[in-house]
C-alpha cells in the first residue's frame, strides 16, 4: 500500500481513523438497466451517499448510468466497504421494486470492490469513473448531472460549477440538515436523522456533489493539477478499467485485508492464525478460502507462506495467476 493513499478522516463516532481507497462497481442485468428516468438516477446518486454515511464509508467520486455505477470511497476496513455496497444493492433493489415491480434486476449481481493500493491505480480509477458519463450518451461530462465531477477543482465552491448549469431563476440552495423530517423523506425518501450532513440541495432538489464528495482527496491524489485530471480523464485505459470492475474480475484485496479476513475465517474454525496452520490444514483450509473469497495464487502464497506450485494444485483453474 502507498501510503500516499492512507489519509485521516473522521467518523462517525467522532473519532479520526486512517483510511485508504476503494473502488466499487455495481452492475444491473445486461439486457436491464437500473436507471430508466431522471428520477431513478437521482435516488441512485442520493441512496450512494445515505448508504455510505451509514456505513462510515466517505465518498470521493460517483457515476451512476443506465446500468450500473462506479464509486470511489475512503474506508478503514475492506469489510465496512462491502456493507457500505450490499446495503446499496439491497435500497437501489427496494426502490426499483416499488416504482417499476421489478425483483430480478439485481438479483445475483455482486458489487465488486478492489483496494486501491497504488497512487497511479488510483489515478486511473478516479479519471475514469466521471469518463463514464460518455459512455450513457453525454458529450460533455461536466454537463453530465449523475456524476461527482462537478466537485473537483472548484476550491470547495458548491455553488461554482453548480451555477454554471442553471439558468439564473433556479440557482436557488437548500441545506439538507435545515430541512423537516417530512421534507427530508420528500426529497431524499429515507427516515435518516441528516442533522449533521454538510448536504445541500439544488433548486431540482439533487444532491450538489461539492457538499458530499471528498473532492480534496481526489485533488490531492492528482498533486491538486487540474489539467493533470482532465489529461488522465482523456488517456485511461477505459477497456482495462472495464475489465478489472467486470464481473469476471478479482475483488483485489491487499495483502492486509486479505490475512485479516483469512484469520477471521481461521480463528472460528481453526482457533488459530492462518499463516500458522500446519500445512496440510492449510489444504483444506483453501479449499474453505476459496468458497468465501476471490483468490489470487501470488497473493495466497505469500500471506500463508505456501509454495505457488501447491496453491495453484490446490484450487486449481479457479484461481487467477496475478503477480
């Protein structure tokens, strides 16, 4: 891990935490889309910050197109990020549920996280998320409203970039944490306390995204160059990119996340650490990793100080053979 990537953030609990990156793409059926109208798109962009805020996950950047979404998020754990994710899947469903009586459009769909453990892989992540906005038929991503662009490089300015795509009789700002309980479930359709939100509301009563996103970490990460942003926006690798989020991608996991996660499963089992299994528990015990997790051969090697030849006998084809 870069330690470039690790920040302190304070939670919840009111206290600081370091956290790193993570990306998390969410996918609907092929042949489906998730967001049919502006409406759906909106409760989309809102349920990602909701479900983040109850989940201590901060959000740095967002796209949300017809059928699926990418979010960059700051985390002090693996697991917080996948709760953060399942959570989104399960109010997205609800919600799609309610409004069209469709059950099925995520049904067996993972939201796919990977750690971020590199400053250039984090580079590529944040330029390409708002670049999908191209991709949903936008010819500009800064007039693209589903997507957290408009926060960065605007010195924190809500209203800058905001102002800029409304004629001047709607330029009107709400601050969600001024807003009733009724209103509340009005425009953001949830029972939450938001009290404390720095939120704010446009005049169409969506989410303003300098008010929610951590734009100073994604600047941060881009030696705060605009330029730079927008030249690596212009050159990522959008097929590379697409790959690693697919469906047929590992959920990348560092070499810390992946032990804690091992020993948690080791320890209810086993009542011991992983890495001090004996080796042929250490067999059988793969077999069980593999059932639970996505595994690369490198990195099962390394953390439980195995030979690559065994593991990739062990579990086989499965596996991917990453370096």
């Amino acid at each position: 891990m870069d330690s470039k990537l690790l920040v302190k953030r304070t939670l919840s609990d009111g206290r600081s935490y370091i956290v790193q990156p993570y990306h998390v793409s969410l996918e609907g059926l092929e042949s489906a889309t998730i967001c049919r109208e502006d409406e759906d798109y909106d409760i989309m962009v809102k349920n990602i910050f909701l479900c983040a805020r109850r989940n201590d996950v901060i959000v740095i950047i967002y796209a949300v197109v017809s059928n699926h979404a990418h979010i960059a998020v700051l985390a002090n754990s693996f697991t917080t990020v996948e709760n953060f994710a399942n959570n989104l899947k399960k109010v997205q469903s609800m919600w799609l549920r309610k409004k069209y009586g469709d059950r099925n459009i995520l049904k067996g769909k993972d939201a796919y996280i990977s750690a971020i453990d590199t400053v250039s892989y984090a580079r590529s992540v944040l330029a390409y998320i708002p670049r999908n906005a191209l991709d949903n038929g936008a010819t500009n991503i800064s007039e693209y409203k589903w997507t957290g662009y408009r926060a960065m490089f605007c010195n924190g300015n809500s209203l800058k970039k905001e102002n800029d795509t409304l004629a001047l009789h709607e330029r009107r700002i709400i601050a969600v944490k001024d807003l009733t309980t009724r209103m509340v479930e009005r425009f953001l359709h949830t029972g939450d306390n938001l009290g404390d939100v720095p939120w704010l509301l446009n005049s169409n009563g969506e989410i303003i995204p300098a008010s929610a996103c951590d734009w100073q970490y994604l600047e941060m990460i881009f030696n705060h160059n605009q330029a730079f942003f927008m030249r690596m926006i212009g050159s990522v690798n959008t097929s590379e990119m697409t790959y690693i989020s697919s469906a047929n991608s590992i959920r990348r996991l560092t070499d810390q996340e992946f032990l804690k996660r091992a020993n948690e499963y080791s320890l209810s089992w086993y009542k011991m650490d992983s890495k001090d299994l004996p080796l042929n528990m250490k067999v059988r015990f793969l077999e069980y990793l593999g059932k639970k997790m996505h595994l690369s051969v490198a990195q099962v090697a390394r953390c439980l100080q195995m030979e690559r030849e065994l593991v990739t006998k062990c579990l086989g084809k499965s596996l991917s053979v990453n370096k």
